[in-house]
C-alpha cells in the first residue's frame, strides 16, 4: 500500500515570496514543480540547516528564466514539520540574495507556527 503523499503548506513569507519572482521569471511555478513533487514523495533534497532548532533544508533549483546555471538560479527553504507535513518558508533568486540568516529563518518558521 502506498503511503499518501506528504502535504505540503506555505509559510505567507514564500507566497509574498513566490508572487515577487513571478512578475520577473515566468517560470518559476513550473521550476518549482519537481521540488514540490520530491517533497509530496517524502523526499528532502538539499542541505541540512542546523542550528536553528528547526529540521530544516536549503535546496538549490534551477530558473529555466535565466542562463546562468546555479548561481541565477532559486533558493528554496523548507521546513520539515511532521513526516507528513512539510512548509515552504521561502523562495529567493541566487541572482538578487545570497543567502538567509538564520535568525531570519527562524523567524519565517515561528511566524508561521503562530496561526
């Protein structure tokens, strides 16, 4: 039996997020589309972000948008809630910012669990 696919939520910080990139790269709901299917999988590509007293990951994807490999392409932040619950906190353009902090990512966490 299959295990039903893992829910996957948005923190308001990636819908802002995530409606910015849009106006830019047009592609970005469909760059983000394998990510969201490896997560529903129970997947967690990326790299691990201790410190923060959260389980959560960094990934780098691609923006189909911009010819520049990696560096113009998105960072994408994820939290693992549950086994079965996993929150997109945010997306960002490699092009536009380097990186988050991790004050900043907790933040964007603890936000969200406040509703």
């Amino acid at each position: 039996m299959m295990k039903p696919p893992v829910q996957i939520n948005f923190s308001s910080r990636f819908r802002r997020d995530i409606k910015h990139l849009a106006k830019k790269y047009r592609h970005v709901n469909d760059d983000l589309r394998p990510l969201v299917t490896q997560l529903e999988q129970g997947l967690t590509p990326g790299d691990q972000v201790r410190g923060i007293g959260y389980t959560v990951y960094k990934v780098r994807i691609p923006n189909s948008d911009v010819e520049k490999g990696k560096s113009g392409g998105y960072g994408v932040i994820f939290y693992v809630q549950t086994d079965q619950a996993v929150v997109l906190a945010t997306i960002y353009s490699k092009s536009e910012r380097d990186d988050i902090s991790d004050d900043e990512l907790r933040r964007i966490i603890e936000d969200y669990l406040k509703k």
